[in-house]
C-alpha cells in the first residue's frame, strides 16, 4: 500500500474548501485503487490537503497523473505549490474492517 499527503494552500476560506471537496467526493470515490482519503487542515500552517491510501504505486501514478489530480490547483486556487509527500505503508495495525467499525 503507498501513503500520499498532499498539502496546499489556497486563497479560500475553509467553507468554500468544504464545499468544492464535497462536489468532487464521487469523483474521488470512482478513483481506481484508492482505499481511503482523509480531508485534513493545519491550523500552523494554514495548510488544507488530503492524505491518500492506495492498494499499490501504480494505482497512485495513475491518480496522480489524472485529470482529477491536475485539476486541484485551479478548483482550490492555491497560492504556491503544494507540499508532496510518497511514503509506502510497510504494516498496519488494524485491518480495514476494524477501522470501518470503529468509525460507525
């Protein structure tokens, strides 16, 4: 499994941020590969972004080389480049189930 935090910062206001990530969420929804993506702000930062899980570093290449992905400077009018991070997930602690359990 691969790890992607994609972090950014954009000259919007949060609410405007929610609203946008929540028309695209079916579209991240049909994402091949994509096991789960956390919605994440830092408030030192100033920083809004994803944290991505992928089943493998192929199907991240794939996302990252898609329309929807090219498409986040401009919906979320960011203000620099984003801050990118790669990261293989060598074990977990709980399976997937578990975690949907818990969440429920």
């Amino acid at each position: 499994m691969e790890l992607l935090i994609f972090l950014f910062k954009s000259r919007l206001q949060s609410e405007e941020i929610i609203k946008i990530a929540e028309k695209r969420a079916l579209e991240f929804g049909e994402v091949k590969g994509l096991i789960q993506k956390y919605y994440v702000s830092d408030d030192k930062t100033n920083q809004v972004g994803g944290i991505y899980i992928f089943d493998s570093k192929e199907s991240l290449e794939t996302f990252r080389n898609s329309d929807l992905s090219k498409s986040a400077p401009e919906a979320y009018k960011f203000v620099e480049p984003p801050e990118v991070r790669r990261l293989e997930i060598l074990m977990t602690l709980k399976e997937q189930e578990e975690l949907f359990a818990v969440a429920e």
